[in-house]
C-alpha cells in the first residue's frame, strides 16, 4: 500500500510499533499512557458539553420555555451520541443504553430553570 497516495489528513501521524515502548521499555505502560489520554479526551469533551447546555440553560431558562430546553437537551445530547460513535473507526462505539448509563455516570448537566420566582403584589 502507497502511504502517500492515501486521503488521510495532512495531519494524521503513523507510528511504527517497535518504536512505541522505547521511551518506556515497556509496552503495557505506553499503552495505558494512551489509553489516559483518551480518557483524557472524554473529560474534556464532557467539560465542554457541560458548559454548552449550562450557559444556554442560564440564558434561555425560563419557565414558560422549559419545552424548548428539554428539546435543546435531547438534540445536543443526540449529537454527541452521533459523533461518539464515529470515532475509532469501530462499527458502533455505544448503543443508546450504553450512552444513557455513560451520561448519568458524567453527570452531564439537566435542563433547569433559573427564572426567579417572583413574588405577586396584590393592590388592594
């Protein structure tokens, strides 16, 4: 196979697996090291969906528009879905249990309302 006549990105990096585990000597740890990143990745990526739906939860929330936030939930929750499960290039990386357990685990914020209660003035 001709490495430089394939579509991959101009950023994709090849390694070769002898070289993996010269820094360490040891393969197993080199391994974990990458597995902790992709973990790594995760985190960050809950982080930033976490702070996503807060911020439209704190400007949008209000309570005659709670439809509209669990609809703004369901569809970012469902992007996410879509775009984990194109990673790796495994078939399916999560079925849609998998992914429910996977975001009550993360703790993936809920929609809220942040609308104050008001009190009622009676004019009497």
């Amino acid at each position: 196979m001709d490495y430089k006549k394939t579509k991959a990105p101009l950023t994709t990096v090849t390694r070769d697996l002898n070289d993996l585990d010269v820094e360490t000597d040891n393969i197993y740890q080199t391994v974990m090291v990458a597995s902790k990143r992709a973990n790594q990745i995760s985190v960050e990526m809950k982080q930033e969906l976490n702070r996503k739906l807060v911020g439209h939860y704190n400007y949008f929330g209000l309570r005659s528009n709670d439809k509209a936030l669990h609809s703004y939930y369901g569809h970012a929750i469902e992007t996410a879905f879509k775009w984990l499960n194109r990673r790796g290039g495994k078939r399916s990386s999560f079925n849609w249990g998998q992914f429910k357990a996977a975001l009550k685990k993360l703790q993936v914020a809920l929609p809220r309302i942040v609308e104050k209660q008001r009190q009622h003035v009676v004019f009497a």
